[in-house]
C-alpha cells in the first residue's frame, strides 16, 4: 500500500519547480561565448516551499505533519544535490553545519543555502543564485563566485568566523579576493584573529609548516611572514611571495 505522504510528493512536477525557481532569479552576468550568471530578484524565494507549491493548503500542512523540510527535501531531490561550502563549529556549546549546496534541473543549475537545523523552518533552502548552462563548469564557477560574494554576510561563509570551512580552494581564494582585496595587510590581520580565535586548535609553527608544504616556500620564509603578520610589521619578502604565503595560510585556518 502506497504512503499517503509518499503519493503527495509523487505529484510535484519537477518542472513545475523549475519554472517557478527560474521566474524567481534575474541575469547578474553573460558570459562568453555562452552562458549566464543568475541571481535572485529578492531573497524571499525558498527551494522547500517551491517544491510543494503545486500542493493545496490541506496537502502542504499533512505533509508537514508527518514530514519536515529535510525529508521533504531528500525525498525529492535527494539524488541531485550536493554540498558546495559546508561551514562547522564542532567543538562549541552552539555547535552547527551550515553553507550551501547546488542542484540541477533541466537546463541550468541552481544554489542554494543550507542553514543550521535549527533555522531551517525559517530558510528552507533559501534559493540563492543559479548557472547557465548546467553542464558548462565556467558558468557554475563563475557564477559559484558570484553566489558566494552576494551571500556570504547573511548566511556566515568566511571571512565570517566559524571554525571549519570546505569548499573547492580555487573558487574560495576567488571569492575571498574579491571580498578581503589586494591588501596584505588586510589577509595578515584576518590570519591574525584566526590564531587568537582558533587558539585552542591552530598554532603558528603548525600554520607555517601546512603553508610552507602546499606553496613549496622555504619554511623559513614562510615563518617570517606569519611572524610577521602576528606582530603586525610587514616583513621584508618579494611581492609575490608574501602575497601567496599570506593567501595560502588563511586558507590553512579553516
């Protein structure tokens, strides 16, 4: 015997879903030679709520009696989403998972947020941006950038400090450099209230060693920059260097 609560997801027209999310998003960007970046018109569209659009007032409230966002959700689309920046505090008394996802249907791909469990009944997957077409990777990373850059202050991605951060490191730096700038002083302060922060978790010499390994810089280098950045002096170094050690040891915090 078929679920009651089954059958009514059976009815979502995914189509439906996708019509409606995409009267919902705007042309940010075009890109060459094809492609597009979207965004939302306002930040009052929820993917949870344009899945069951299609459904009575009645309908929605029985599957919310039996069902929550997140099944709903699962259920649904279980089989096409994935994480793109999934942000934890582990460790803390507040301790939660968070950042956005994407998803594709039909012809573009679609971001959206993840909030903490406990804010999901207020955002249920508020729909963030989109991609052009779906299966063209400079169109998602432009347009993941793009996302990333709009929303990071209202849904806590760095430089908002939780303790972990992970997400594809290319498209972060990208994003972060459009955020914090080209100022080193501005990377070694943000590194500087890392290591005050995550205290209990990151030391210098270990940040040195970890950056010094991924840039292949000599340690010593490494160590005088970030030494530096502690105090805050800039250190003698090339240009260059500073700038990729200072880039590469933020990253190393989350």
């Amino acid at each position: 015997m078929t679920d009651p609560i089954d059958a009514l997801l059976g009815r979502i027209d995914l189509e439906d879903v996708r019509h409606r999310l995409d009267r919902a998003l705007r042309t940010a960007r075009r890109l060459r030679p094809t492609g597009r970046v979207l965004l939302p018109r306002d930040d009052d569209t929820a993917v949870g709520d344009a899945l069951l659009a299609g459904l009575s007032d009645d309908e929605r409230g029985t599957v919310f009696e039996e069902r929550g966002y997140v099944e709903v959700f699962d259920h649904v689309l279980g089989g096409r989403w994935r994480w793109e920046v999934v942000c934890e505090n582990l460790s803390s008394m507040v301790s939660g998972t968070w950042g956005f996802g994407s998803f594709v249907l039909g012809p573009r791909g679609y971001f959206f947020e993840v909030p903490d469990s406990d804010f999901l009944a207020d955002n249920p997957y508020r729909l963030l941006g989109g991609w052009e077409p779906a299966a063209a990777q400079a169109a998602h990373e432009a347009a993941w950038v793009e996302v990333y850059v709009t929303w990071w202050h209202t849904i806590g991605l760095p430089p908002f400090r939780g303790e972990t951060a992970s997400a594809p490191k290319p498209l972060m730096l990208r994003a972060l450099e459009r955020i914090l700038g080209e100022d080193d002083a501005v990377w070694a302060a943000e590194i500087r209230e890392a290591l005050v922060v995550l205290s209990r978790y990151v030391e210098l010499g270990d940040l040195a060693q970890a950056t010094a390994q991924e840039t292949q810089i000599p340690i010593e280098l490494v160590e005088a920059v970030l030494r530096g950045a502690v105090d805050g002096v800039e250190v003698e170094a090339p240009a260059e260097l500073r700038r990729r050690i200072l880039r590469e040891a933020y990253l190393a915090t989350w």
